[in-house]
C-alpha cells in the first residue's frame, strides 16, 4: 500500500472515529492525503501559528493541520460544510489554540 494511501486511511479514520488519537504523519505524506483524497488545498488567509486549513470547494471538507518542526503534520480539527460560517468560525478557533 503506498504511504499517501496509508495516510488518507489514517485521515479517514480519524474523521469517522470519536474520540481518536490525533493523526501526524510526515507533511509531504499528510498534503499529498488532503489533495488526493478529499480535493482539499490551502486555504489563503486562514493560516495561523504553524497551522493552515485545508478545504474543499467541491466536496465541503475541511481539515486544519499543524506542522511540526520535526518535518511531520498533524490534524488538528476536521469537518464537513466549509462554506458554512459556523464550520468556518471552528476551524478559525482550532488555528487560535
């Protein structure tokens, strides 16, 4: 299984499971996940400390990620609706935290 495949995977399942880990894999591996698998890209003007939201004008999705010094990434908050404003105003807390 290739490692982008494994880490959509990953993203998938923790968008599915309550309560899960938080996902990190290496950042080359968690864009090439965002782009291939859910159509998100960067999202100008919602980035903040070390953290960008990625999101899907296609499909709604939304993801923010936190990158690490280390050269990995994380998920921070994921969800549904983007251009809904209330799901906009979550993923502007998750990049204040």
């Amino acid at each position: 299984m290739s490692k982008s495949r494994t880490a959509a995977l990953a993203l998938s399942a923790l968008a599915t499971t309550a309560g899960a880990q938080t996902i990190c894999m290496h950042t080359r591996e968690m864009e090439a996940a965002l782009k291939d698998w859910y159509g998100e890209a960067p999202v100008e003007n919602y980035a903040g400390q070390k953290q960008q939201v990625w999101a899907s004008a296609a499909t709604g999705s939304w993801t923010v990620v936190k990158y690490l010094t280390d050269g990995n990434s994380c998920v921070v908050e994921q969800g549904e609706n983007w251009p809904d404003v209330a799901e906009k105003n979550e993923a502007l807390a998750a990049l204040e935290q």
